[in-house]
C-alpha cells in the first residue's frame, strides 16, 4: 500500500458505502411525505416521483427499496435522506455521520472505502463464522454481544447481511482504534478472509508489529502512531536524536510490563554461589572488568563461573549505569540448559530469559530489554542488531556484558565472529564486556607452537579478549575436583569374510569404469572438471572418497550445460554415494542394517528411474540383491561389534547405574546403532537413547527440540542408561555424570577430543577408542600430540605476561581491522564493477531457468529471494514436516524445481512481514553469465551467497514494493500455495507457543526437583 492510502479516503465514496451498510435500517423509516422531499434527486435518477408514490399506497418496502437503490449512488440524495432520518431515529443519524467514533478508530475504519467496491467485495466475499470465531477465541468478552448480533441478522436475513452488521458494528466495540488490529488479525488467520486483508493492507504484518511495539513501548519512546498503524516520528527527534539512542543502554524498568512472572517462592529458592579456589582464580579477571577468555577443563564448572561473574557484574548496576547481559551459546539445548542453571544462582533479584529456535517466534525486543540476562544462540542476536523493525531492534549499547560459551567457534564465518566483526566496527561511545567459555581454545591446522600460537592470538583477536585465565595457583584443587577419564585404545580388525562388502565395491567399480572415460574426456576439454576428479580413491570406504563424490555432485556436474549427459553422471554419481553410506553402515553394525537403508534408497531410485542409462544400473543392481539380502542373513559376528558390546557388558557388569555416551561420525549411524543396542540389549535393563542435531530435518536424521529434551532426560534419570550422540554432545551439554566415553571408529580434532573426554566425568571415568582402519588410531595420537601443545602453548602465553599479551592481541586486533577494511574498499569497487550486469540463475540439476540476478534480494542478512512473481509458475511449493519459526521470519515450506522430471530443491520458503518469499540456497542453481545480447558466455557456480556478491552481482536489501509483487503474485497464479503456506506458518507458531509451554514445565519439574533435594538435606540434619 502507498504511502497515500494512509491519507483520508475520499468523503463521498466513503459516504455512499456506510449508506450502504445501513440500508436495512433505513428502509423502515422512510415514509411516503418523503417522496416530495426526495422529488428532484428521483427525477435525476429517472424515476417518476407520482409513481413512486402510487407505488408506496400499494407496497411501502417495494417503494422504499427503489428509492434507495435509486438514491444510494447520489451524494446529495443521501444526505437528505440522512437529514430526514435525523428527526426519526437519532441513533441511526449519529452513525450515518460516525458520530461517537474517535480520531484514531475514524482513520482505520477510513481504509475500509479505499475503493467503489470494497465493502461489496467484503459482504460478497467475507466468511464472516470465521472472523466471530477468532474474536471470540482471543477477546471473547470483548466481541461477545457483537457475535450475538450478527449471528441473529443471519438467522433473519442472509449472510450478506450478517456481513453487514459485523462491519458496521465492528467501529463502535472498543473505546479506540483496537477493533480495527483485532478484525484484521481475525481475517489474516484464515486463508479464506486473508486475500480481504490484504486488500486492506498489503503490509499489515509489519504495521501490526508497530502499532504493538508503539502500544507496548514506554512512554519515553519518540514514536507515536497514526490511527493506521504507521508509525511517525515526533516534529522534536531528529536525526541526531535518533542516532544518539542507539548509543543509550535502556534499563529494565522502562520495559516492566514484559518482565516475566517470578513469585517470591521462587526469588526464595535461590542457591548461593559458593566457588572452589581455582574458580574463584578462573572468575577473578573477569570480576575486575577485563575481555578475557577462561579456558578450563569440561567438567571444571564454568557455569557457576560465569553465574558468579553475571551476579558481580549486574551488582554494580545504577540508575545513571544500568547493565544486561547476553550469553551467547551455539546450539539449542545448550539454551535450557545454561538458563536453567542461572536462574538457581541469579532468580532471587534478576530476571533471566532463554530464546532458541521456533521459541523466538514473536517474540519482540520489549520482552529482551525487560530481562537482566537473555541467553540465546548468537544467530538471533545478530538478526535483531541488523534489524529495520523497531518491535525487533536491539543495539549493542542495550548490553554491557558477552558471555561467549564454547567460544573457540569464534573464527570463519560463525555467527560467533559475524557477531564480534559487527562489535570490532561498533562506534559507541562503550563496547560490552567480552567473556570467553571454553575449555579448549585447540590449535588451528599449527603442527608448530608459532604456528598454535598464532591461532590463539587470533582467536583472541576475534573476540577482543586481551587476557587468558587458566588455572595456574590451585591446580591440585582443579585435579581433585575434576578427574582425567582414563584413555583407552582398542584397535580391531575388520571382517575376514565380508561377502557384503565384496558385492557393493563390486557394484561401485562398474559404476566407476562406466563413468571414468566421460569423467576424462570433461577433464580433457576443461568443460568444469579439474585433473583430480578424474582420480577415483582406490579405498571405497574413506573419507577421501566421499570428499571426491561430494566434489562431483556440489560444484563439478552442476555445470554442465549437456542436461542428458549431467542427469546420467549424477544419477551414477549418486549412487555411488548411496553404496558409500551403505559400507559405513556394514562396517560397523550388523549387515541387516546396511541393507535395510540400501533397500530404502534403491527404492526411490527405481521410483524416479526415468531412461534407459537408469534402468541399467537399476538392473545392476537387482543382479546382485539376492547375495545382499543373503548377506544380511548370515549371523558372523564382526570384530567392531563384538568389541562393543564386550565394553559396554563390562562396564554394567561392574556399575550396572553407569551412564555411557557412544560418539558417532553420522545421524544414520546413531539411529541405526540406537535401534541395534535396544533390538539385542547387551544386559536386561540397559537402554540407548540417541541425539542428533536440531538444526537438520527429520528426513536428515536430525531431532526436535522436544526429543533432544526427553532423551536428555531419560539419560540423566537413568531411563536410558546409553546416549549414542554425534558432535551434539560434545559441547557443554550438563549430562549426568558419565562413566564411559566411546569414541565408536571416530576421532574429528583436538577440540573435539577434550570436549569428548570432558563427558566422563565421574570418578574412574573411562575414555575409550574403538578404532578399526589404522588411519582413526593415528589421527586420534596426532590429537593427544595438539592438546599438549596446546597446553604449553597456554603456559607460553601466560608465563610472558599480560602487558605481552595485550598487546600481542591489540596488535592483531589493529591488522585485522585494517584487512576488513580493505575487504570493504576491494566490496565497493567490486559493486561499481558490476553495475548492472545481469546473470540468469539455472537449476543446478535440470538447467531450468530459476529467475535472472535482477530480482535476488536479501532479507534482513539472513535470507536470499527472489521477487521475480513468475518464480511461483517455475517452482513447486511443498510442506515440511517441520515448519520452524525463526525469529522475524517463519520457514514454511520447501520450494524445488517444477520442470517436469525434475524435483530439485532450490529452497525453501520464508515468511517475512506477512509475505511469503521463495529463499534460494546458494549452491541449488548454477550462475551462467549473458552479454549484452543475453548470449551465453559461460557457467560457473559458489556455494556461498557472500562469494556470489564479491564475484558475480550485487544483492540489495528488500523493499516494501517486493513484498507487494509477490503477495500479489501468489495470490494471482497459486492461490492453493498460499493456503497451505498459511496453515504451515500457523502450524509453526502453534510448535512455537508449545515449546514454551514445554519450557515452563521443564522449568517447574527442575524446580521440583531442587525443593525434594533441598527436602532431602533437611532429613538429614
């Protein structure tokens, strides 16, 4: 909608639609006198005033009902009907006038005459049951007489005048413009009304989500609003003014309203916060105001540190200085855990939040500011720093506190160092303080200790932390308090006879000799393969061959501009891939297991078979099942698993309560080995329970937040008394003290290994390594050779002292300001490179044309779309298992190619501001570059969107004229997609409000469980 519908709607349209909404009132009052008075309007009108009159002797509706049909169009003749009225019936005057409406109600139900037809559009096209039953569901006391009302009128008249009576009424129900948001809201919420909606306001989702922020924001607030919803800044703030505020901290007391609800039992129930001598050590640096980072052992307690830090922290609170802090954690379970545990040191006097995932929908920057100490994953605060929308915009001045847990993330492109880039750049007059949670800062890709230093400062650097604290005075009260596990390396072989194996390799190799001279002749042209793709790795189960197919299926057969030639070498491809993942599974489980997932994936094969190349590697296949299937029948035991199940028997045997994590390299092998373990118990009683991440797709293997809750849970209670877990657990998860660590074929880095072994935490802990290829034995030795360098490097750093520290880090801090810098300069001369120039996006699978570089746009940093409206023709809309509401936006629905034969997914669909936006991932198309002629002139491709702006065009942010195209373009060619991406998107929110619900009874039962505990100790005493 323009800016200029926000203006007064036309006076005279607008009073031709109210007398059309008050017809039945009307009619009865109009008398046959009437007729003389109305005498020169009936004649323009062409009617015969005496005939009008014979007509009210014989039937007065019939003459009342012409004269206003005959009327209702002419201005003038309304308002002496109206006049005429004012002595008959002076309620019915007052509304033909709008009298009793205020400014602001009077400007909102103006937008409902935009148009000539608009009211007739609503009473033809309005389920109106749906509207009375969203008001009566969320203001029921409100709007009950109003349903009342128009429920009658239907049951004595028609719908359309049901319709009539709810918009009529609607103004007159609350003392301002609320009725207005609450109707709207009402209509957005079912796809039979919202296309009215949108009618009305095309970008009602943001203009609701000011008018809140407004209605809710404190009274100090410089932004007032119009009785449309748009806000408008106050004649006094300037520029200046409003630059000025980003600078200010906004306490907590002007936020009130949004605090949560702490009862004075639970400010009670707060645990003191009493520290061991090397935590007090730990904490000290950080007390004293300093960026550090506090790098001890998993296990050591640095959340009590880091508790004890806050609680110093917002002590020092004053009117004149107040204080918030944000801890920042980098996965989703990591966010209860930490707030749980800060709430029992901290509750009694600040109010503490956690936000994750589809828990953050809706929620607005009042309910943050409201609260001491928020802990979030870093990617929402990095979306509401950069956000446009005051109801969502946080600044960094807001804060005067960063908790970074797990902090050795700070590097690449990880919203940890998204975030501190933006803090580096920050200009305030103050910056946050920074703390650091770690308990391995590793040692990068170094062999050397300048090489592992250089890393360390560098991590340093990225978080703007001059100081280290380790644990140096009272390291014998770290040792005592936090045992080493013991390390344990079990070395296997693999299976002699592995019939299994010698059929699937035998599959691959006539796959490779098939594609192998095709492979060669790509590479000979230059026709985007390199030399080294044509080199197949001779061993079919390692890392090196997987890394190869990946090559080929992500960045070399994409493109291809020979789509017969590209879908044969992928499908090849692809399969070769499926027969990887099917070694892995039989090289460490049961043969059943390999080929259940086999037969899973050939079966979609076959389903999508579509030419003759398919069919002969379907028909490969189909020769050797028979000898799977066999396979799978057989009972050896294989040496991998048999070694497993001995540790694990030993270990119930010896504590049948022990708790066990099995650390895993891929989700199917922690569902696989999960259902194995339970399937064949190695004791009665000992259940498995996997975890998976909660940033995949259940197709992926991953796991909702939910799950991740209850199988966390089960295994701290004693349920399940085994986790198989991939990277997931590794980091900072509070998992029940842990006897047994296994390493099941699996070494990933140094960090990793500290953190893994962090996870036995329990006296006489064990970490053990079940290694079968001599290649994990050797990378997890090359691990314990970086962790001891990584500790010296640690005492190096800090036996030189902090002033040779600081100003090491200072140093470092001052060189990478200047490369952003540069970056910066090298980004805007790229842009004046680029100008115009325009590529057209393929499909990376099909060469479809996906849209043209001219309609890509970014939203709020975190998406790319297209606003091409033709791209709804060009793509399939489909729904998710698991729609997610992330922040300010709502993924609802998964968007693939629409060319026939083809389904490849190009993204997914977003909901930004009530508009859904096709999201298109980098690596789903391929770029091919036009002349001026739109003459292909060659393909190339990146998997990153950051790569495709330096290189390629440049991407601007979304306006308000895109969301409108594309609402409308939806709306226009697929009707049918909107409705399912609407009930998708209310799906998503309802997750949403359960997750919180999930919370608070999570929060509840901890609570529960504190007070038996505390119970407890009193029978004791």
């Amino acid at each position: 909608m323009s800016d200029s519908t926000w203006e007064a709607v036309d006076e005279e349209r607008m009073r031709r639609q109210i007398f059309q909404l008050y017809e039945t009132g009307i009619n009865p009052l109009l008398q046959p006198v009437d007729v003389k008075n109305l005498h020169k309007y009936l004649e323009c009108a062409g009617k015969d005033a005496a005939k009008m009159t014979s007509l009210f002797e014989r039937d007065a509706h019939a003459a009342r009902v012409a004269i206003i049909e005959a009327l209702k169009s002419n201005v003038d003749a309304i308002a002496a009907i109206t006049e005429i009225i004012k002595n008959r019936d002076e309620n019915l005057y007052g509304r033909l006038r709008m009298e009793g409406l205020c400014e602001e109600s009077l400007r909102c139900f103006r937008l409902f005459f935009q148009t000539d037809d608009t009211i007739d559009a609503f009473v033809m096209l309005m389920n109106y049951e749906d509207v009375l039953l969203s008001l009566e569901k969320d203001h029921r006391s409100t709007y009950e007489q109003l349903c009342v009302l128009v429920r009658k009128a239907k049951n004595r008249s028609d719908i359309e005048e049901a319709c009539k009576v709810l918009m009529r009424e609607l103004p007159y129900t609350t003392s301002d413009e609320k009725w207005y948001w609450d109707f709207m809201r009402a209509l957005n919420a079912h796809a039979d009304n919202i296309g009215l909606c949108r009618e009305i306001d095309p970008n009602f989702a943001k203009h609701y989500s000011t008018y809140e922020n407004a209605r809710l924001a404190p009274v100090s607030s410089k932004m007032k609003m119009n009785g449309a919803g748009r806000a408008e800044e106050d004649e006094d703030a300037s520029d200046d003014e409003n630059a000025s505020d980003s600078f200010i901290c906004r306490p907590q007391s002007s936020f009130a309203a949004h605090a949560p609800k702490y009862g004075q039992s639970v400010r009670d129930r707060v645990k003191p916060i009493k520290l061991r001598d090397y935590q007090k050590e730990l904490a000290e640096p950080a007390k004293e105001g300093k960026n550090v980072i506090v790098c001890a052992p998993t296990g050591s307690g640095k959340t009590i540190v880091a508790a004890a830090i806050i609680r110093h922290h917002l002590d020092q609170t004053s009117d004149q200085q107040p204080r918030r802090v944000a801890m920042l954690v980098p996965t989703v379970p990591l966010v209860d855990q930490q707030m749980i545990m800060l709430l029992q040191y901290l509750q009694d006097k600040y109010f503490v939040i956690g936000f994750a995932g589809g828990e953050f929908s809706g929620v607005k920057a009042p309910q943050m500011l409201a609260c001491h100490v928020i802990i979030m994953t870093p990617q929402i605060l990095v979306n509401m720093l950069n956000s446009t929308m005051k109801a969502d915009k946080l600044n960094f001045a807001d804060f005067s506190l960063f908790i970074f847990d797990e902090c050795h993330h700070t590097n690449e492109r990880h919203p940890y160092n998204v975030l501190m880039e933006a803090y580096h750049d920050y200009a305030g007059p103050s910056k946050p303080q920074v703390v650091g949670l770690t308990a391995s800062l590793g040692v990068g890709s170094g062999k050397t200790t300048d090489t592992a230093i250089e890393h360390m400062l560098r991590m340093s650097a990225n978080l703007a932390c001059e100081n280290l604290s380790i644990v140096t005075k009272h390291i014998d009260d770290l040792r005592a308090h936090v045992p080493l596990p013991e390390d344990v390396l079990e070395e296997v072989n693999p299976l002699d006879k592995d019939v299994y194996g010698v059929h699937i390799q035998n599959l691959m190799q006539q796959i490779e000799l098939s594609i192998k001279p095709r492979l060669i002749k790509l590479a000979h042209l230059r026709n985007c393969l390199r030399p080294e793709d044509v080199k197949i790795p001779q061993y079919r189960e390692s890392d090196e061959y997987q890394s190869w197919y990946s090559r080929l299926l992500r960045n070399r057969l994409p493109l291809l501009s020979n789509n017969e030639l590209k879908r044969e070498l992928s499908k090849s491809v692809q399969l070769l891939k499926v027969y990887h993942r099917s070694l892995e599974l039989n090289s460490h489980l049961p043969t059943a297991f390999a080929v259940r997932f086999l037969q899973f994936h050939m079966k979609n094969f076959a389903e999508n078979a579509a030419s003759s190349a398919d069919q002969e590697l379907l028909d490969k296949y189909k020769s050797k099942e028979q000898y799977l299937l066999a396979a799978a029948e057989e009972t050896l035991k294989k040496p991998i698993v048999v070694k497993l199940r001995d540790v694990l028997k030993k270990q119930y045997e010896e504590k049948p309560d022990a708790r066990t994590i099995i650390f895993v390299r891929t989700r199917e092998m922690t569902n696989s080995l999960t259902e194995y373990l339970n399937y064949d118990p190695v004791l009665e009683g000992v259940f498995a329970a996997s975890l998976t991440s909660a940033n995949s797709s259940a197709a992926q293997g991953g796991m909702g937040m939910n799950e991740q809750r209850s199988h966390l849970e089960q295994f701290n209670s004693g349920a399940v008394k085994i986790l198989v877990a991939t990277t997931v657990a590794e980091e900072g998860l509070d998992i029940a003290k842990c006897n047994l660590i296994v390493k099941y074929n699996h070494v990933s880095n140094e960090v990793a290994m500290v953190q893994r072994r962090g996870r036995g935490r329990a006296e006489g802990s064990k970490s053990v390594l079940i290694a079968q290829s001599g290649c994990v034995a050797e990378k997890e030795l090359l691990n314990m050779q970086k962790e001891k360098l990584m500790d010296l490097c640690l005492q190096h750093l800090r036996n030189q002292g902090e002033a040779f520290f600081k100003a090491q880090v200072h140093e470092k801090v001052q060189e990478m300001r200047s490369q952003r810098e540069l970056d910066r300069t090298a980004l805007e001369v790229r842009r004046i490179e680029l100008g115009d120039k325009r590529f057209d996006l393929l499909c990376r699978l099909c060469n479809a044309l996906v849209c043209s570089s001219y309609w890509i746009r970014r939203v709020q940093n975190a998406h790319y779309v297209s606003v091409d409206p033709q791209i709804w023709l060009r793509g399939n809309v489909l729904p998710l298992k698991r729609p997610l509401a992330h922040g300010l936006t709502t993924v609802a629905g998964q968007f693939v190619c629409a060319y026939e034969g083809c389904g490849h997914e190009w993204g997914i669909i977003v909901k930004y501001n009530g508009v859904f936006l096709p999201g298109i991932k980098a690596d789903g198309f391929i770029i091919q570059s036009l002349t001026d002629d739109h003459i292909e002139t060659s393909r190339t491709q990146k998997r990153q969107w950051s790569l495709i702006e330096r290189t390629f065009f440049v991407v601007d942010q979304i306006t308000e004229k895109d969301k409108k195209r594309m609402l409308k373009g939806l709306l226009a060619l697929s009707s049918e997609s909107q409705a399912m991406l609407e009930e998708q998107a209310n799906k998503a929110e309802a997750d949403a409000a359960e997750e919180a619900r999930n919370k608070a009874n999570m929060r509840e039962r901890q609570r529960l469980d504190a007070e038996a505990d505390d119970a407890a100790v009193d029978d004791d005493f």
